[in-house]
C-alpha cells in the first residue's frame, strides 16, 4: 500500500511539473508572440481604415460638385473688397453626414481577414524574421466614426488671407484576433475647398526684430508719411 501510495504522489508530482511547464511555456510563447501579432493587426486595420475614408470622401465629393463657390457666399463692398465670408452651413452638414454614413458602410463591408505571419518574425529577433512556416490568424474588424467641419483662416502675405474648409474624419478600430485585440486611431483631413482673400496692400508697414530683452524699447508708433515716398517711415 505504502509503495503505491509513494508511487501515485511520484506520478502526480510529475503531472504536476508537466503541466506547470506548458502553462509556463504558453505564456512565455504568448509574451513573446503579442507584440508582433498586434502589430501586425494593428497595422491591417490602419489599411482597411485609410480605405474605407478615402472610398467614402470621394463618392460622398463627386456626388455633391463641391467647389469653394458652391461652399461659401463671398459679401464685398463697393471698393471691390472682401466684407464678409459666410458659409453654407446646411451644405457643409448634409456632406458631413454623407461622409460619415459612407465610412460606417464602408466599415460594415469589411470582410474577416486573414493575417499570415511568418514564425520566426513572431518570436522576433533579426535573425529569424520572415522565416519559417505561415502562421494563420484571422481578423475581424470594428470600429466607430467621427467627422468635423472646420474653417481655417491663415496669413498669406500682407493682408491676404487664405480660407480652407477641411473636414477630418476619425476612426477608432479594433482588430480582433483570437486571443488578442489591437486598437488604433486613424486621421484623414481633407480640404474641401480654399480661397485667398486679398485685402488693400499698405504703402508701408514696419516689422520689429530682435530678442525678448531688445525689443521694447524698440517698439514705437509708425506711421506713413505719403509726402515721403514710397517706403519711407517715420515716427509721429
């Protein structure tokens, strides 16, 4: 009794060291594999991200003539200059929403994927990257979307203007792979449309220079004396 008793712990001891051994080199393998398998998703689902803003920024664009005149009413007053910019709110929202309902179309046409990874590139090192047999994972996607209008004033030149109408549009998507999960955000801004606005050139303008403890006591009120000339500057 005593022999199989000794005999029966002897045998569960070493089930035990079996199994402490593949659990350790499972997660040993897993810790080693994560990084380059998220990557990797991570990375696919970029790709299918960029396609599917492109895809639906295009359609939604052709179908809609965007140009900066059919976006923006341009007021001016009798000297011929710009007094007033408005823009078409109503238009601008209506491609807002378009863009967006293409991109979710786009993203709930995306089919599983298939990632095939070489393995030695999941166990890393320079070595055995891209060696050894494929490895199959497959990919589902998901993911949700987010656009902004937004009107953009720059200088130009002296008193030029340029006036951008860019949409952004935001995915967040997670790629699912059995046993890991990969999330990754994806930004497109597109200019809808641009202008420049040309305000009046003055006949002189004054530019100070110099650092932080030079300055001030540089600064003084300019103004051009047309008796002068063209360029010249004087202070009042």
């Amino acid at each position: 009794m005593d022999a199989r008793r000794r005999k029966r712990k002897i045998c569960m001891v070493k089930a035990m060291i079996w199994i402490t051994a593949f659990l350790l080199a499972v997660v040993l393998i897993d810790m080693q594999m994560r990084p380059s398998v998220e990557t990797m998703a991570a990375y696919q689902a970029r790709l299918y991200a960029v396609r599917a803003i492109n895809d639906a920024i295009a359609q939604e664009l052709a179908e809609e003539n965007v140009t900066y005149d059919t976006l923006v009413k341009v007021s001016t007053g009798e000297d011929g200059l710009v007094t007033a910019v408005e823009t078409d709110m109503l238009r601008l929202n209506r491609i807002k929403v378009g863009v967006t309902e293409e991109v979710v179309k786009e993203l709930g046409e995306l089919e599983t994927a298939n990632l095939k990874v070489p393995l030695g590139t999941l166990f890393g090192g320079q070595m055995f990257s891209g060696r050894g047999p494929l490895v199959d994972f497959r990919i589902v996607h998901a993911g949700y979307v987010e656009t902004e209008i937004q009107n953009r004033f720059d200088a130009a030149g002296i008193n030029q203007t340029r006036h951008q109408i860019m949409l952004s549009v935001t995915i967040h998507i997670t790629a699912l792979v059995p046993g890991y999960t990969a999330d990754t955000d994806v930004t497109t801004n597109i200019c809808l449309a641009e202008t420049i606005i040309v305000g009046m050139v003055p006949d002189a303008y004054t530019k100070v220079t110099g650092d932080d403890d030079s300055t001030l006591h540089k600064i003084n009120d300019y103004g051009a004396r047309a008796s002068l000339g063209s360029g010249a500057v004087s202070p009042n």
